[in-house]
C-alpha cells in the first residue's frame, strides 16, 4: 500500500474509533493528543471540547497542554476578559483555572507521548495570577488609549521552570 493510501485508510479509521466513543473529532485543535494523553494516563476522554479535556480516576476534571519542544510547558490563551479585575480572578478560579484539580503539561515526540507532569490548578493559578494580571493591564491601557488589541482575550504561559518546581512527573 502506498503511504498516502494508508495515511487515508489511517485517518478514516481514527475518525471512525473516536465517533463511535463519543470522543469528537480527534483532528479538531489538540483533541488527538488529548484523547492519546488520556488514554496513556488512564484517564477518560471527556464527550466535549469545551470544559475539561478529560476525567481522571476520582472523575475530577482535568487540563491538559500539549508541546512537540524539547521541554513541557503551557500555553493559557483565548482567556475571556472580564469587567473588573475582581471580576477576572473569580473567572479564573471558578472557571478557567482552578476549577480543574489537576493540569497535565504533556510533551509529545515521533507521535508518542513521552513525558506528562502533573501540577495542582490552585499551583498553576498561582503561577499564572501575575502573568495574566498584567496582559490584563497591559490590554486594558491599550482600549482606554483607544488602541485596542487585535485580540483582546488574555494569554499567559507555565514554563518548563515552574512546571518542574510545582509539578509532578507521572510519565
């Protein structure tokens, strides 16, 4: 068989397996490593892609971030900005961030997982808090100056650094 015949033959497969477990579309954003990630970590494959990625053991849910670098790390994006400050930190702990127990930083290499770390959400929104507090800052000095982003949500990263300091290694 030719490879892009069995590239098809693959991809139509993979597609079938997910529709028939209620996993969605695994070529959809990350959904692919997301369903692999839980797979690996026994974990179940949440039904929806918004909320959590998937349920751990205790049925908690959990985040997961995924990179090909060469070191675990996450990217919080397309954060919804809130009216107040006080606001925003309630958003994120309900929400965003602490709401899920458990985040999975999950490093992929030749299509394997090959490293996950475990961090506490109430550690990753300690590490977050600031970051986000001044794009938060930063974007609203920006609308107030009339020169507003071209993307107004709010970003921030956890480093391989912090992930080491407050995580866990599980893979």
């Amino acid at each position: 068989m030719h490879p892009e015949q069995r590239y098809k033959q693959l991809y139509e497969e993979m597609a079938q397996l997910c529709q028939e477990q209620g996993w969605g579309d695994p070529f959809s954003y990350a959904r692919s490593k997301e369903i692999y990630a839980a797979c690996a970590l026994g974990h179940t494959v949440a039904d929806s892609y918004s909320g959590a990625d998937a349920f751990n053991q205790q049925n908690d849910p959990t985040e997961y971030k995924s990179t090909i670098a060469k070191h675990c790390q996450g990217a919080y994006t397309g954060i919804s900005v809130q009216d107040t400050w006080e606001e925003q930190e309630r958003y994120l702990i309900e929400e965003k961030i602490v709401k899920y127990p458990e985040h999975y930083f999950n490093r992929f290499e030749s299509g394997k997982l090959v490293e996950s770390w475990k961090m506490p959400g109430t550690a990753v929104y300690a590490v977050l808090l600031p970051k986000i507090k001044k794009d938060y800052e930063r974007k609203r000095t920006q609308r107030i100056a009339g020169r507003p982003a071209a993307d107004p949500r709010l970003s921030a990263n956890v480093c391989w650094t912090e992930i080491k300091k407050y995580g866990t290694q599980v893979i």
